[in-house]
C-alpha cells in the first residue's frame, strides 16, 4: 500500500507553490503534488528573492545587508507563536552559518533561542515564522572517483543516471527542505545569477 503525503500542514500556499519549482527540477524523483492546508494571509509571502549577497566574497556591506533584514525580519516574527524558532537562517555551509552567527552577534545576544544559525541538512523537521536561505549552492565540481564507482558498481546497473545527477537530485532536494522550513515568510539572498534564483524561476 502507498501512502501519498501530499498535504503541507506548516507553509502557505505560496511558499508550497515556490517550492514545488524546486521539485519540478529533480530529475529521479517520485511524481506527486503536494497543497497546501492553508492560504496566505495579507502579511505573508512566498520566496522573496534578495539580490546583492555573493557569498563566495562576503563583505563587510554584505554583513550589514543581512543585519538589517534579521532585525527586519525579527520585528515581524517576534509576537508569532507555534514555531521551533521566529528566524531560521539556514546555509549549505556550516561555516557560513557560523560567520553570519557571529557577524549578527550583538544582535541575537539576548534573543536567547528565538533565531537559529544552522545547514539546512541540521535544519530538517524544523520550522520557523520566517526562514532566511542563504544561497551558498554553489557549483560543485565533478568527484571522477564516486562517478566511476558508481558506474561500475552493479547495484546501479540499469539506472539511467550518473553520479553527478544523483548529487545534483540531492541539492535540489536539500534547496526543498530550506525553503519549506518557513511558516509564514521566505526570504532567499543571492545574486543576480545564484542557483537558487534559477530553480525559482
């Protein structure tokens, strides 16, 4: 018997309509639609796409951006209930998180729990009023070893795709579970030709 999970209980449509662009791209996947529960309120939004944040060269003004949209985004979220935290920054790398925790530190000193820094892997199950997804999917280079095992291996014999697909699949789904972290607002901060961008399209 199959079971389809295809109700989203904690996002709003428009978030669970950003996100299912994100799972039109995976290319090995099992097709089915997800809804949402629920509509969106006046004061809610789908993925906000913010430009200006090249995090492979970070700067000071880029530190401050962030600062800015957290205390922003905080504003809004702190007198929200029924969430693990109000703001959840999520990032691919654990050291981004660590050095956008520490650049926002005098902000989120006395905030105690209420604003999580953390990988979107580390972030699964949880859920936040607004989540901040820092595009930092950057282009992978090919692992030649992996891909020839994988080739040879003959538990994938028969499968109609390589090694670099089934990365490619996981980051696209890892790009789901941020977005879909957010309750009531999404923001993505990236530049103007991110990966993020281009799956949100």
């Amino acid at each position: 018997i199959n079971i389809v999970l295809g109700v989203n209980f904690r996002s709003h449509d428009l978030i669970v309509q950003d996100a299912a662009k994100i799972v039109r791209a995976i290319k090995n996947k099992t097709n089915k639609e997800t809804v949402s529960y629920r509509g969106a309120f006046p004061d809610e939004h789908g993925v906000i796409i913010n430009y200006g944040y090249d995090f492979s060269n970070p700067t000071d003004v880029l530190y401050e951006n962030f600062i800015t949209l957290l205390k922003e985004q905080f504003n809004y979220a702190k007198d929200h209930h029924g969430a693990d935290y109000k703001v959840l920054v999520l990032t691919r790398s654990g050291d981004l998180a660590s050095n956008l925790f520490n650049a926002a530190k005098s902000f989120i000193e006395w905030k105690g729990k209420e604003i999580g820094f953390m990988t979107c892997h580390r972030a699964k199950g949880l859920q936040s009023i607004v989540t901040i997804v820092c595009d930092d999917f950057f282009n992978h280079e090919e692992n030649v070893m992996k891909s020839n095992i994988y080739t040879a291996s003959p538990h994938f014999s028969g499968l109609e795709t390589t090694f670099s697909q089934i990365e490619e699949d996981e980051l696209k789904r890892l790009a789901y579970v941020a977005v879909t972290r957010g309750i009531r607002r999404v923001h993505c901060l990236c530049t103007e030709d991110s990966y993020l961008k281009k799956l949100l399209r």
